[in-house]
C-alpha cells in the first residue's frame, strides 16, 4: 500500500486549541500519468477548475488534463522552466525560463506563446494575486520579486528581498509571504506599495523552500532542508512549533477542509503536519515516490499531486547521497493521491 493510516485532524477553533478526530483516512496512488522526458521536473501547478496540472518540465511546460487523463499540449521555453499560473479570466497563463531570466505570456488554449518579459535572472515559482490583479515572479538568487500587471504583460514593480528566495505563499490581506532562503526567514512583502515590510527568522527550520498558509488561522507552515517544519504565526512572524518531516522537501500545501499541512519530500515520502489537543504534530508520513519533491493540492477534493520518475539504485554511492538514485531515463510521470477512507 503507498501510503500508511493516519488519524486526520481538523482545527475548529480560530485560536486552533481544540482538534477533532476525522474517521481514519489514508493518503494512497490511485492514478500515474506518463509525462516522459526530459528527466527534470520542478512545480506542479492546478488550475483553478482543478481540471488541468501545468508541470515545469526542463525546457517544456507540460500540460496534463486531468479529466482524460493524458499530456494535452507543451510549451517549449527555450531554457529551464520553474513555474506556472493560469488566468482563465484573461485565458492566459504565465511561465518562465530562468535561465533567460524572462516570464513568458501564454495562450491557454493554444498553448501559444505570447510575449516574453525581461525580470531579474533566475526567474522561478510564479504566483497570480487576484487582490492586486497582478502576476508575481520569484526571482531564487536575485532575491525580489517581479510584478506584471497582466492586462499589458509589463514589469510595474521588483520588490527587494534581502537574500536568495524560494517560495512565496498570498495571504489575502494584501501581503505576500516568501521563503528567505539563504537567511533562513520569512520575508512579508507589502503589495500596495511593493515593498518588503518584514523579515522574520525561522529558528528551527534551516534552508526553507516549501512555504504553505492557513489563511483561517494566519498560519505558515516552512518545510526545510534540514527536514524541519517551522509553523508560524503569519501575524507577528513568532515561530510557534518545530517539527521533524522528511529529507529533500521542495514544496509545502496547507488542507485547510482537513487540517493538515503537507511537505513533498525527495526521499520519497509526504509528511503530514496537524494539530492536536493544542499541540502541533508530526503524523506518520505517506510513502510516494523517491524524487517527488514537488506537489499541488486540489483544495476541494483534498486528491494531492506530484511527479517522479522510476530510479535505479547506484550502490556504490552512500545511501544519504542524492546520486545514489539515478532516474530511468523517459519514465517521468504524475503521481495522484487520494484520501481514501
């Protein structure tokens, strides 16, 4: 079975003391979509009908429809592609090439290529901002963040973060929050007036890249490279808990019908974080694929999304070496998990 039992709690309380028991529920491989080459892969992103995964893949955004079950279409890049978002109001979307340093404008229909615009070098996860209407790239070592007004598809603002980034995650209250990688903190941007407001250290969580919120409660949740989880508190920037999750995490989702943070990890296994009786813990981690370090959470159905390949093991390489696992070339595909009762 891909995955272990686990007791699911749901946070009913704004002041999250109180925890209620789910009836017991397991996160298992119900579904495999072959993608195939190339052999790297990073972001998986839904659109917002749940209906499409935009899946950055090497110089290629592949897309899969998720209802027939198979790749729909790819843009080629050119370069190295990180991100996506989709804009169904504009019937458009966004992507990039980091290694151009350019955020591309996209047909969503077509898949066509629109326009390319100049952002900082490094260009990686893309986030669209419906409060403010604009489309946000992270820029990893340049450390800001680029906003596109996507009515015109122009660079209006870079916000400076300090440092290196990774992911950010939107609040709804007008501020975005972002992984401060290098300086192993949450950077809180304004964006009304596009600039960074705050810096917050992490003090368990060391090499953050995965970043999830808990709008309802105003929590984060940062998964690190030293599988730790920092949770904070989004409103004053206190780290209230540190948990253990597991090695090579890349992305972070919050469930907020279900309680439970999640982190993708590349060894191979999703760790679940929830609350309980006022105390936030670790449950037992759900087995996926080694490599799956990346994922996407269908907030309605609470089915879970990630990508991996087939991998041989090289035994001469210490097992704590991410070169012991080689993949197989041509055998990338999506991962669906379900909640199963």
């Amino acid at each position: 079975m891909a995955g272990k039992w686990i007791a699911a709690l749901v946070v009913l309380a704004a002041g999250a003391v109180q925890a209620e028991a789910q009836p017991s529920l397991t996160y298992r491989i119900t579904k495999t979509i072959p993608i195939g080459a190339p052999d790297r892969w990073d972001y998986v992103v839904l659109d917002p009908s749940g209906t499409k995964a935009f899946i950055a893949h090497g110089p290629a955004m592949t897309v899969v429809d998720l209802k027939a079950g198979k790749v729909a279409g790819t843009l080629n890049v050119g370069g190295v592609t990180h991100g996506a978002a989709a804009l169904p109001a504009l019937g458009k979307g966004y992507t990039d090439d980091g290694k151009a340093g350019v955020a591309i404008a996209f047909d969503l229909k077509t898949l066509k290529e629109l326009k390319r615009i100049k952002v900082e070098p490094d260009a990686d996860g893309i986030v669209y901002d419906a409060v403010s209407g604009h489309v946000l790239v992270i820029t990893g070592d340049s450390g800001k963040v680029d906003v596109i007004d996507p009515k015109s598809d122009s660079l209006v603002a870079s916000i400076d973060g300090g440092g290196p980034l990774e992911f950010g995650v939107l609040g709804g209250n007008g501020k975005f929050y972002v992984d401060g990688e290098d300086k192993n903190e949450i950077v809180r941007m304004d964006l009304g007036k596009n600039v960074a407001d705050a810096h917050w250290p992490l003090t368990g969580c060391k090499t953050p890249h995965g970043l999830a919120i808990d709008r309802a409660h105003m929590r984060l949740f940062a998964s690190c490279g030293n599988k730790a989880m920092d949770v904070v508190d989004a409103s004053n920037g206190n780290v209230l808990a540190t948990l253990p999750i597991g090695a090579g995490t890349d992305f972070a989702e919050f469930d907020g019908q279900r309680g439970l943070a999640f982190s993708s990890n590349r060894d191979g296994t999703l760790s679940i974080v929830t609350q309980k009786d006022g105390q936030f813990v670790t449950l037992p981690p759900v087995t996926t694929m080694q490599g799956a370090r990346t994922m996407a959470l269908d907030h309605t159905s609470g089915r879970i999304y990630t990508v991996a390949a087939d991998t041989k093991v090289n035994t001469a390489v210490p097992e704590n070496d991410r070169q012991r696992y080689q993949t197989v070339p041509g055998t990338a595909k999506l991962l669906i998990l379900d909640p199963v009762h």
